[in-house]
C-alpha cells in the first residue's frame, strides 16, 4: 500500500498548496462510485490522462477561481494539474478522498470531491465549475448527485460545505439542497476574495435528506 498523503483542500484542484497536510481519519469502509450519472451530467473519478484538460479549464477560468481557491493562481501548470491528480488517485485507494470532473456532455465542466477531514463522521464536499459551463446550475446538480450517493452510503452522520462569507453564490447552493447554516469561524483568508469568516453548512444523512436530494433540483 502506498503512504497516505495529502488531500487536495475543499477547493478540489492543486497539490502544491497542502504538503504535508496528513490524514489521520480511518478509510471509509463502503465507498462512493467511480461514476455517478445524471442525464447529460456525469461525475467521473479523475484519471491520471486528465492532466492536460485540467489545466486547460483551470487556466480557462482563472478569474472565477482565483479570488476563492488558494491554489488557482496564473502560474499552475502542468505538474500541479499532475500533483493533484496524484493525489486524488492516492486518496481514492485509501478511502479518503473521493475526486470526481465534472462532464457535462463530452467537456470537463468542472470539479468536485467528497473529503475525509479530521471527523471520521463527516464528509465535506468541494468544487468548482469552469467558467464556460458557469451559471445554469451545474455545481447545484452536482452537489446534489454526490451528496445523494454520499448519504447512501451510510458512512457518515453529516455532510459539510463551507464557503468564505463573501464567496455568497456558493454558499447559495447547499442553502437550495437542504443543508442547514450550522455557524461561522474566524480564520485567515486563503485566497485573495475571502474575508476572515467561514460559513458552515451541514446536512445531517436522514430520510428527510434522501427525500430532499432525490427531488429536482
Ligand atoms: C460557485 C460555483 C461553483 C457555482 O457554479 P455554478 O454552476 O455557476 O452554480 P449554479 O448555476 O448551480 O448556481 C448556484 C447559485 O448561484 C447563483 N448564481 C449563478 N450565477 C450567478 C452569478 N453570476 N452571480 C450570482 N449568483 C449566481 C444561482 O442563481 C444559484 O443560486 P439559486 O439556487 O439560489 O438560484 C462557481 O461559480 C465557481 O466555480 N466559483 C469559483 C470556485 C468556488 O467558489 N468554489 C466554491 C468554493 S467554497
């Protein structure tokens, strides 16, 4: 078995912003799909070929993702794109981190993850969406879909999403799926669009829940 490495952050996209970061939590024993699908939806674990359309979207949508994601800066390149999916791979064989794109028809649209943070209990949930495939609910509906397998699996008790306080459309989305506002933190900002604040939503995995993500979005 591998060594156990670092998780990308919730901003699911870049290695070289977490080294060192270790994850202490156990491996989830059942763990989610490779592929989760949805009409012209699709959430694909990522693969090491993804390199090259990674960077492409990444680069592409820089200016959506820099002022959120510490990590989405004019100098990623090809071997963070590689770093990250390394990384995703690693975390996938051990249970942890869970990295899907985003495909919406044949393009990569996007990013999201289901992670492992320091609460064996807990599954937090990162994305983003290339900005070309922005603005038509496609982070909504793909939330929606992970979370739904996220909850069946019957892993966990809840479900997280955080967001900065300014980043306010993300935080629109796990407010339309049914996830509760469960607090805010002080911490540094990450990224050049964060104030100090975090907000913190959860979605505790009852049937209500199923109920919630199984209606349309
Ligand atoms: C946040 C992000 C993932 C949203 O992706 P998206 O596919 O455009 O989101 P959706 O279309 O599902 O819309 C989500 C909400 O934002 C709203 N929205 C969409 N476009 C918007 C815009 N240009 N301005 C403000 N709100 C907008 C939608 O109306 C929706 O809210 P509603 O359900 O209350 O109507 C995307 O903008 C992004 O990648 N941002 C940069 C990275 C990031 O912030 N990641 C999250 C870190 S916590």
């Amino acid at each position: 078995m591998r060594p156990r490495r670092a998780a990308a952050p919730y901003g699911v996209g870049g290695g070289s912003t977490v080294s060192g970061l270790m994850i202490e939590c156990p491996p989830l024993s059942r763990l989610p799909a490779d592929l989760l699908e949805e009409g012209d939806l699709t959430l694909r674990a990522w693969r090491p070929a993804d390199g090259p359309t990674l960077l492409t979207a990444v680069l592409e949508s820089l200016e959506e993702l820099h002022p959120w994601l510490p990590w989405a800066h004019r100098a990623y390149g090809p071997e963070d794109a590689a770093a990250f999916l390394d990384q995703m791979d690693c975390a996938r064989e051990h249970g942890t981190d869970f990295g899907y794109a985003i495909v919406e028809g044949e393009a990569l649209a996007g990013a999201i993850g289901l992670h492992l943070r320091d609460d064996p209990r807990r599954l937090e949930i990162g994305y983003w969406v290339h900005t070309a495939h922005a603005g038509r609910g496609l982070a909504t509906r793909s939330v929606r879909l992970l979370s739904a397998e996220a909850v069946a699996l019957g892993e966990v008790d809840c479900l997280e999403i955080r967001h900065d306080r300014a980043n306010e459309r993300s935080g629109r989305i796990p407010r339309r799926l049914g996830f509760a506002y469960a607090g805010q933190r002080r911490r540094a900002p990450q990224a050049p669009g964060e104030t100090s604040t975090e907000l913190l939503w959860r979605l505790w995995c009852t049937d209500d829940a199923r109920r919630t993500l199984a209606a349309p979005t």
